[in-house]
C-alpha cells in the first residue's frame, strides 16, 4: 500500500522524469545490466568455465534472518502463487519491459504480487488501487490520473510506468533494494525514522523500528522472488550484501584468471629461452 502511513497521503514532490532516469542509469546500470541472474542463480558476468569450476562460484544467499519467514510464508502460499503466475504471464511480460527500459531490476516485477496479486481491479479499505496499490496522492504524484471513472492506478501499463518511477525515486533516495521496498510499503519517512533510531542502514538492523507490516512486507517479497526464481538477486539484498556479493564475483573471476596468466607466462619465458 504505497506510502500510506508515511506520507499521510500528501503530494510528494517528485523530480522530472529525467533526472530521476539519469540518476538511476548512472548508480544502477552496472548492476543491472552485469549482474543478471541465470536459472542456476549465476551471475551472467561468469566467463565460460566448466562445470566444476562453475560449482564453485558465488551464489546470493538468502539472509538468515528471513529464512524461516520465507519458508513458512511459501509452506502456506506457494500453490496460490502458482496460480496467480500461470494466469498472469503477459502482465508479467509488460512489467519487464518497462523496468528494462527504467533501467532497474526486473525481478522489482515481485512487488506487484505481494501488492495486489497481479489483479488491477484491487482497491484496499485505505484507499489504495490497482496492480501497484497506489494511493491517491502518490499516484497522483508520480503523474497517474485519479478522478471519478478515469482510475488510471487501474491501468497496467501506465501505472507500471508510474511504479518505476517511484522505485526510482525511492532508491535514489535510500541506495538500496530493501529499504527502497520498505519505503514503497509504509512510506520513506518511516524509513528514515528507523535508520535515526537504529543508527543503521541495514535493513536486517533496523527492521525492528518498523511496522510490523513493513517487515512482513519486504519478507513477502523476498519469498516470493525465490518462489519464482529458486535464487535471490540483487534486488533482494541489502547495499552491504550487494556489494559484499559483486566483491566475491569480482574476486572469483580474478582467481580463475590467474592459471590462463601464469601459463601465458610460463610460455613466453619458454619461447624467450629457445631463442636464445
């Protein structure tokens, strides 16, 4: 239910459209466009290797602290979320296409499952409507129509576009996926409050300080991306794990570089000696 609790169903001021792009493309475009994830969840910056060495790579793990959310939530909702997949595949499809074309995470496409289980026709007793579960200000603030019949939070696409915009906005502002979820759910002035009173921007630090619907929310989502991907990705880890992730594939790839170079090296000191 977006930025019911935190922005009080206000207009939120909200960059042109192209700064809010630019800002992402420069921040994000190495993730998203290096550290894609294939069905094993490997990152598909992976040179070419053999099976072996591929058994060795780093893979995104799923944080100790949601483990035994995820695996209830889907022990109870796994089937149900079958369903909404199989009858949902083209809405899936226009979601990726317009994230692509924002630039951010695809698997983002998870969020509008938790929210409204892909159905456009959803409006929550707080007001909130449509496959991104906008409220009126903010769905007004991120240039949607609301106005008697003309609902435009009920429209796939434009409000899909509207959706990567406020994703957009909302990680320019925090840096990071999780938070940018926790935002999207109870507004960023909750956010802000949580990292005040924890000291953190951790997500897993500073849930605590959260509406319990906010951490529900962000689980939600994490389940479900691993429901349907079998594998985390960047969009659900924190800055820290990110980076910690992006390190360990930087330093694995490196590594298995480092024979192809001393071989190499082997061979031309070799050739340097029959020369001679």
């Amino acid at each position: 239910m977006l930025m019911a609790a935190g922005s009080g169903n206000k207009y939120i001021p909200v960059p042109g459209d192209s700064a809010v792009i630019n800002k992402t493309i420069s921040r994000d475009s190495i993730f998203t466009g290096e550290h894609i994830f294939d069905a094993e969840g490997l990152c598909v910056c992976l040179p070419e290797m053999s099976a072996n060495e591929l058994s060795e790579a780093p893979r995104i793990q799923l944080n100790e602290q949601a483990a035994d959310f995820v695996q209830n939530h889907l022990k109870e909702n796994g089937f149900y979320y079958d369903k909404v997949k199989a009858k949902n595949a083209s809405k899936f499809t226009l979601i990726e296409e317009i994230f692509q074309q924002y630039n951010i995470p695809v698997e983002l496409k998870y969020l509008a499952v938790v929210e409204s289980k892909l159905d456009n026709r959803i409006v929550s007793s707080a007001g909130a409507a449509g496959l991104w579960q906008f409220m009126p200000g903010a769905a007004k603030s991120f240039g949607l129509k609301v106005s008697g019949k003309n609902d435009e939070r009920k429209h796939n696409y434009k409000s899909t576009v509207a959706a990567a915009k406020c994703l957009i906005y909302l990680h320019n502002m925090f840096d990071d996926w999780l938070l940018t979820l926790a935002a999207y759910n109870s507004g960023p002035a909750r956010v802000l409050s949580a990292i005040k009173k924890s000291g953190s921007r951790d997500f897993w630090v500073l849930q605590n300080y959260l509406p319990v619907e906010t951490r529900k929310h962000v689980k939600k989502f994490i389940s479900v991306h691993y429901h349907f991907e079998g594998h985390g990705s960047l969009a659900t880890l924190t800055k820290a794990e990110t980076k910690a992730h992006t390190d360990a594939v930087a330093a694995f790839i490196a590594k298995q570089k480092e024979p192809v170079i001393k071989d190499s090296l082997a061979t031309s000191a070799e050739t340097v000696k029959a020369a001679k």
